[in-house]
C-alpha cells in the first residue's frame, strides 16, 4: 500500500482495523471451537445414556425370555382333584 497523501493517522488507523478485524475473527474462531466442543460433548452424553438403556432394556428381554424358557420347561402339576378322579 502506498501511502501517498495519505497522513500518518489514516495509516495507523487503517492497520488498527486490520489488526482489530484479525483479533474479532480469532475470537469468534475459539468461539466456535468451544460451541462445537460443547455440542460433541451432549451427544456423547446421550450417546452413552442411550446405548446404557438400551443394553439395559436388551438385558431385560433375555432375562424375561429365559424365565419364559424356564417355566414352559417346568413340569406342570395336576391338581390333587383330578388324580384322585383318575
């Protein structure tokens, strides 16, 4: 840049500007980082709390299916009434 019939203000102010523009854009840079991080950091969250219920609610189901299992296996027992009839 020239400075040509520019004065000496107009040159420092031109450049605080630029600096001032540098600083704003790193600023908003670390705020984006420290938004993005924070949405990272809920979705894990839910992540890990979802995938817990639902190993839970898996761990559920096999245990209702074995004891499904179990009583289907289990000898019946006939009431006393109808064996003496018998």
């Amino acid at each position: 840049m020239t400075s040509r019939g520019i004065s000496n203000d107009e040159i420092r102010r031109r450049a605080q500007l630029r600096t001032d523009k540098a600083e704003q854009r790193k600023v908003d840079a670390l705020n984006s980082l420290k938004t993005q991080q924070t949405r990272r950091d809920a979705d894990q969250a839910k992540t890990l709390r979802l995938r817990a219920l639902r190993l839970a609610q898996e761990e559920a189901g096999k245990k209702a299916a074995a004891e499904a299992v179990e009583t289907a296996k289990a000898p019946r027992k006939r009431k006393a009434a109808a064996s003496a009839k018998g």
